[in-house]
C-alpha cells in the first residue's frame, strides 16, 4: 500500500446570505451552541480571537468551528464555517456563509496523511448536510454551494522512492526550484537574521489566483499540534505526527479567479450543477492541475550532480556551441544555487537563450537544478513520476485502474487546458 497519494485536502464552499438570513443564522448558531455546547463562535479583536456574543451590531466577521469535545474525539469533524461580508459586492447588507471542509475528515476518516478523492466526496457531502441541518436550514445543502477554493495536492512520501534523500535536503532541493512569472515567494522579517526569510519547512509561492506551497507534512503537524495545545484542545497522537516525519506535499492553492475561470469551462462542457464538484474534483483534473504546477516550479527532470549531468549531456553528440549552452546553464544555476536566482541574474539581453536551453535541458530529462556532491548520491528521481509509476505496477481494484488510467492520460498529454479535460463527459 502506498504511502504516498493524491488528490486535494481543503474545499472552501460559499453561499450567499441578505442581511436578515445573517442575523437568523447567527441565532441558529447561537440557539446550538447552547443547547449542545458543541460550537464556538469568536471574532477577532487586534489578531486575537473574541468569543462572540449578540450585541446590536452584525460584526464583519464571525468565525465557527466544533469544539474540542470528548465524544468527537480530537474535536476535528472536518468542517468550520465563517459569516462574513461580501468583498464582491458594493452593497453593505451582502453577506456570505463560507465553509471550509477536509472531506476526508468530513467524512469520518481521521486520516492527516492521505489526500482525499473524488470517492470521498458522497460521504463527505452526506455529512456536511447532517450536521448543516442539525444547526440551520439557511445552510442549506452541499448542492446549494459554490466552490471557491480548492487545495489540490500530492502527498510524497521519500521512503518510498529514495531513502538517502532526507527532509532536510529534499527542502534544499525544492528551495532552489523555479519562480514562476508573477508569483513571489512568500516571506517575513527574520529579528535575528535582521532581512526577510521564507519559512526553512516549506517553499511556498503567492499570486493573485494561485498560490503553491511545498511543506514537510512532519513539520506542519508539529505546529499544528501545538496551536491545539494553545487553544486548551488534545494533541494529534504521536502516532501520526511520526508517520508524517517523511512526507511533504506538493500543494496547489486554486482561488477564486483560477476556480471560476475552471467552473465556468466546466459549463460550456455541460456541467450544470451549481458547484461543479464532479468536474473540478475529477481524478484527471487533481493530477493535471498538479502535474502542470510540478513542471512550472520543480521541473520534469530527475535530479543528478552537477558532474553526472554534463557527463549525460556530452554524451549526447550535441554540436560544441549547443553543448556548452546547455553546460553552461547548470553552472549558472549551481553557481547562484537556485534556477529563480540564475534566472534573475541573466542579463536581459541572453534570458531568452536561457529560457530555450532550460526547455532543452527538460527535454534530456534533466533538473537543472544538481545534486551537491558533498551528498554523494548521484541521481535522484522526479518525484511526482516516480510516485505515478509506482503507482502503476502496485495492485489495485478496479475502480483505482480506472483512476490510475486516468493519472496518466493527464500526465501524457503535456499540452493540456482547462477546456480540453472539461470535453470529456463528467
């Protein structure tokens, strides 16, 4: 059974709420939280959460979620909700309800490890509307939401694919990945270092509709822990927290423009349904959506030394001024230790001859980011392949043949678009 999976971890619903829905389903809530003790409510006051109590003002912002409760477990069911004022409307009374679901958790799998797919949905969606109806009927049901963001992501576990590559240096390498256009890497002013630092956990990349971020799963669930600690609620059981210690997601943050842009493809392919959960969270839309962003940051290439590499690439019979393009790009990248920085210091003049000879490179199977050679390992796979093609030869039933032929129609058809896969029928 593999460790590692794919799919997407977070979904954020939204409904649309007039003014008068607000104050009644603020009562709802209020009405639940005192009979079942289950719920809290807070507003946040200078950054720090306020327990929320009616008073004669709607606050811009309530947030909901279920209490640590002793029946429930770890206090997770995979589901808070937060009441807020619309940022799309000019209008002072337009309000949302805005649900954010784990629907394997949702669905009653305590799983922190594995990706939820579309096969968690039904339960997840029939839980959803449970405990909606149990609160409020202005919650509606699942089918009545739009989505609004949506956490695709590959969960890679490194035993299973090379084992000398430690956490601390699969972080070295992904750090030293590429930098889309129009994406930032996200950081904050370090006191001691006295300049501004990304997180050492994780590699996590900002931009208007999407953000991409690749973090130890290890090292999430500590904070994570720890934060439950803080707010008086039970630890996740050292259990998991150990059998994370080698995992990292690659996660792809889909918002609002990228998830309506894809909602509204998904339409013109036939998808009537309000939120489109069955086209935007289809088996070949995770992998091409993840596949897609893997190739723009981390690249297609395995992994070698920066000695390996040239030897790879002289070997190939390549012309002289062709093959010293292409040496020398890996020796730019090694000499500024990260693809972002070579490729900020290029001149302007020579970036599109570099931009050509990393294309070239990608096409020999090659990471232009190498392998330091104090590491002495020679040659690292690409991870997401890797984890498709191991995929490929474990035994499965049925149903997973049918999504792992799917895996790979996406992954094979680089030139892929959002239309393209919504031809198909959902």
């Amino acid at each position: 059974m593999l460790q590692s999976s794919l799919g997407f971890h977070t979904i954020t619903l939204t409904l649309s709420l007039l003014y008068d829905e607000v104050w009644q389903l603020i009562a709802d809530f209020l009405t639940y939280r005192e009979k079942t003790g289950d719920i809290e409510m807070y507003r946040f006051k200078n950054g720090k959460p306020i327990i929320y109590y009616p008073s004669s003002f709607l606050p811009p912002k309530v947030t909901i979620e279920f209490k640590d409760r002793e029946r429930y477990g770890d206090g997770d069911r995979g589901i808070n909700w937060c009441i807020r004022k619309s940022e799309w409307s000019n209008d002072y009374f337009d309000y949302i309800i805005e649900a954010t679901i784990n629907p394997k958790i949702l669905a009653g799998i305590k799983d922190y490890l594995t990706a939820a797919t579309y096969n968690d949905i039904d339960l997840a969606a029939a839980n959803f509307n449970k405990i909606s109806q149990e609160i409020s009927p202005l919650l509606h049901s699942f089918s009545n939401y739009r989505i609004s963001r949506i956490d695709y992501c590959v969960n890679i576990s490194l035993d299973e694919f090379i084992p000398e590559c430690t956490p601390m240096r699969f972080m070295n390498l992904i750090k030293r990945s590429n930098i889309p256009p129009h994406y930032e890497e996200w950081m904050k002013y370090d006191d001691t270092a006295h300049r501004m630092k990304s997180r050492p956990e994780s590699f996590y990349l900002k931009s208007k509709s999407v953000n991409i971020n690749c973090y130890s799963k290890y090292l999430q669930l500590l904070n994570k822990s720890e934060e439950r600690v803080k707010k008086k609620r039970s630890p996740i059981d050292q259990e998991t927290i150990d059998a994370s210690r080698n995992i990292y997601r690659f996660e792809v943050q889909c918002k609002y423009h990228k998830i309506f842009s894809m909602s509204q493809k998904a339409k013109e392919a036939g998808d009537r349904s309000i939120n489109k959960y069955k086209s935007l969270l289809d088996p070949i839309i995770c992998t091409t959506i993840v596949s897609d962003y893997y190739k723009k940051v981390i690249g297609k290439g395995d992994w070698y030394t920066l000695s390996t590499a040239i030897q790879i690439i002289k070997s190939k019979g390549f012309n002289s001024q062709k093959e010293q393009h292409l040496i020398n790009a890996l020796k730019d990248v090694s000499r500024c230790r990260s693809l972002a920085k070579a490729k900020e210091s290029c001149p302007i003049e020579k970036i599109g001859t570099f931009t050509r000879t990393l294309k070239e490179l990608e096409n020999l199977n090659i990471n232009p980011v190498t392998i330091p050679r104090e590491w002495h390992i020679e040659y690292i796979p690409n991870f997401l392949r890797s984890y498709l093609d191991q995929l490929s030869e474990s035994n499965f039933d049925h149903s997973d043949q049918n999504m792992k032929a799917n895996y790979y129609a996406a992954v094979q058809h680089e030139n892929y678009n959002d239309y393209e896969i919504f031809r198909s029928p959902i």
